[in-house]
C-alpha cells in the first residue's frame, strides 16, 4: 500500500488559488478514480476536484472554507500497489500532473532529510518513514522543526500535518539545534531574507486610518483574486499603450436598420459589440503576433483565435470566451455574447467557458467610457477597449464640416512580445473593416 497527495489542480489560465468550498468525502471513504472529492469556487469558476487515483481517503488536509495556492495539496490517498498509474483522459491531465511534480518536489526534498533504517526494519516502512507530504514540509520550515526527530504516527510510522501542528499547540518542538552538530551533520537550510517585492507588499498591507462615518467593506474571495491577478500582469508584463479613432458611421446606420427585426427572428439583441468582435478576429488573422503569449524562454504563437470578452457583475469581473471567433458570423459571435452574458449573471458559467482565451475585448462603451488603459489579461499579449461611440463634427473631403459616429479603440499590449510597428498595423487593419461596414459589403450570417 502506498499514499498518494491530491492538490489544488488549475482550474483556468490565470487562476492561481482555490477555495474549498465542502467536503464530498471523508476520511475512511473509498473512492474510483475521477470521482469528486471536493467543491472549489475560485474567482472564475466554481468546480469540482476529482480523484486521481483509486482507494481509500486517509487525510483531509484543507478545511471547509480554506483558501490554497493551485498545487497545494488537499487531501491524501491510500491506494494498492505501487506500479506506474495509467496515464488519465485528456481534460484530467492537469490534476494528474500536477500531483507528479508535486512528487518529484517531495523527492528532492527528502534526500538530506533521509536518516539510516534499523537493519531489522523492512524496506517498506523505510521508504514511507522518510517520505513527506508538501503540507509537512511546509510546517516543518516554517516552525524549523527537525523531521528526523520527529515520531510520526501515520501508516509504517510517517509524519502526517496533525503530528506536526500537535507538537507547535504543545510548543515541544524538536529542533536542528537540538542535536550536537559533527562532521557529517547535514547543515539545516536557512530561510532567505524576504526580498524586495515581499517587502512592498507588507508596506502595502499597513493599516488604513478608519474615521467617523467611514464604510469598512470586506474583500470577498472573488475580489481578493482579481486583485491578485491584476497585480501579478502589471508586474509581469510590462505594459504599453495606444488609441485609434474609427469612423464607424456607415457601421452604426447598418445595425440600426437589422436591430428590430433581427430580435424579433434571432430573440436576442444584435450588439455593436458584435461588429467590433468579428473585425478584431479577422485582424487577427492577418496579424497573428498578437495572438501570442510570452512563456518566458520563447514567444507561443496561438493556433486558435479565441476572444476573452469581459463580462463584469456589481461585485466581479468575468472573462468568458469565444471559441474560434474567426469562424463564426457576426450573427454567431452576438448570440455567444449573449449567452455567455447570461452564464456570468446566473453564476452558471462552467470551466470550458472561461479557459483558453488568446485574446480581449472589453467593451468598456457601455459605461459611457471615451478613453481607457486596460490591464492585460495574462498571460495573453494585449488587450483592445472599445469605447463609447459618440457624434464628433469631423472635416470630410473639401473641407465641408458633418457630425460623425466616432470611437475610440484602446490597445495595451505586453512589449516583450509586441512592438508599436505590429501593433499599429493592426489597428489600422480594425479600423478599416471597421469603416467599411455596411448594408452593401458585410452579412451579418
């Protein structure tokens, strides 16, 4: 018999922590493989953790409500033999995987930790006595506790999460310094400094001065991770910025004159938002650099055009997305706006609809914005705000003065993966199959 961790698995591309929101099982539970363990609601999706494995629940390692790092392990599960497990279906590679590395990690930190075995004492019990979960781990660095002083009280005599946080409660807690130093003691590992980005952070985290009348609001969970996201693509990415005005009067008088009776065909609205999404799609065809995402010792160069469209409710900000944007009509992009808009309002937004974006669009018109810098959706390469569109006397060809439907198209782009030359290019080629919408040249089927 052997145990094996289960951790947080990724539940979308720029999620990076989980809540466990109830428990399916507890410990002594028998479990097959792929069954769920726990409810977990992140910031994008609320979902399940399945099983990797077959056997016997032996640990619960998180608590109802806990909030964990993707990786950070939940739970613990004794299985039968100790041969190499099947390799998963597709859509449960990621859960699988990251139990591995999580192994690989367990096993490059034992090795100075090993101590030597009785004779007497099977080779089984040895390999589990020396083997530590991440959660022991983490404890035991945290409280410098010495492991190999430690009596653990688990299967063949491992240390489990309540061993530990059993001798901090008690505060008899064995030490390195415990132990006469000789010559072939292994020196124990010394905790770095905090550096300086950690350092900011405890500054940023000092109290705020509360007065009379002031109005505390406590950061939800969903906050609290759009907060975490949005500060890690701000450092990560190094942000630059553009606008370009579009004509889009032809555009406007087009879908005004389909508005009424396309509701009254199709039963949901045909949006300008829908217009905007297929010419970045198309755009993005001719210039598919900015379908790209940085993996830090190259430039991925995404295959699929799938637009993120950002969905916002009065506490939260979602990122639904449109599968394969270039394929679809402009009929087929506003009925996905719409449903995907419902899916965010009814909170029956699933894992597949928020993953595997390459691209945003934000329509920040809709709140009477004329100008805006959006934050990167990381880890993708830009991100486009569409503006609200507003009359604006413009000068035609000689010199006559008429009042025209103009908006503003906002570009922030990661630089380290775009230049202003590619970028430029490409919201001229938004523009112009902007400015020639019309009833004559463009179907919305």
């Amino acid at each position: 018999m052997s145990v094996q961790n289960i951790t947080m698995p990724q539940l979308g591309e720029s999620v990076t922590e989980g809540t466990i929101e109830k428990w399916l099982v507890k410990p002594g539970d028998t479990v097959k493989k792929y069954d769920s363990l726990a409810e977990v609601v992140t910031d994008k999706v609320n979902a399940e953790i399945p099983s990797s494995f077959e056997g016997v629940i032996t640990e619960l390692l998180a608590q109802e409500g806990q909030t964990l790092p993707v990786g950070a392990v939940v739970c613990s599960i004794e299985i039968a033999g100790e041969g190499e497990l099947p390799p998963p279906p597709a859509e449960k590679k990621s859960a699988v995987s990251t139990a591995i590395l999580n192994a690989g990690v367990q096993k490059k930190q034992e090795a100075p930790q090993q101590v030597a075995a009785p004779a007497a004492a099977p080779k089984e019990a040895r390999k589990d006595k020396v083997r530590y979960s991440p959660a022991v781990l983490r404890l035991a660095q945290e409280h410098d506790i010495a492991l190999d002083q430690v009596t653990g009280t688990g299967e063949g005599g491992r240390i489990t999460r309540k061993d530990l946080i059993k001798l901090i409660e008690t505060g008899n807690i064995p030490t390195a310094n415990d132990v006469a130093p000789t010559s072939s003691t292994v020196q124990p590992t010394v905790e770095p400094a905090p550096t300086a980005p950690q350092q900011q952070v405890e500054k940023a985290v000092a109290p705020v001065p509360v007065h009379p009348g002031d109005i505390e609001i406590p950061v939800t969970k969903v906050r609290r991770a759009i907060a975490n996201n949005m500060v890690k693509s701000v450092h990560e990415a190094p942000h630059a910025w553009m606008m370009m005005e579009v004509d889009v009067t032809d555009l406007v008088s087009y879908r005004d004159s389909l508005k009424n009776e396309f509701k009254q065909k199709e039963g949901f609205n045909l949006t300008y938002f829908a217009f905007f999404v297929k010419a970045v799609a198309q755009a993005l065809k001719e210039f598919p650099m900015l379908n790209s995402m940085w993996a830090e010792d190259k430039i991925i160069q995404k295959h699929d055009i799938n637009i993120s469209i950002a969905v916002a409710t009065d506490d939260a900000l979602f990122v639904p997305v449109i599968k394969h944007a270039d394929e679809k009509s402009i009929k087929g992009i506003a009925k996905e706006i719409h449903e995907l808009a419902n899916k965010v309002r009814t909170g029956k937004l699933a894992m597949g609809d928020i993953t595997g974006g390459t691209f945003t669009v934000n329509n920040t018109g809709a709140f009477g914005s004329v100008q805006s810098m959006g934050i990167i959706n990381y880890p993708q390469a830009a991100i486009l705000q569409v503006e609200s569109i507003v009359k604006k006397p413009v000068v035609l060809p000689g010199g006559m003065f008429a009042a025209r439907d103009i908006v503003n198209l906002c570009l922030s782009l990661d630089h380290r993966v775009l230049d202003g030359l590619v970028c430029g290019k490409f919201l001229n080629r938004v523009k112009e199959i902007l400015e020639n919408t019309n009833k004559s040249s463009t179907s919305v089927y």
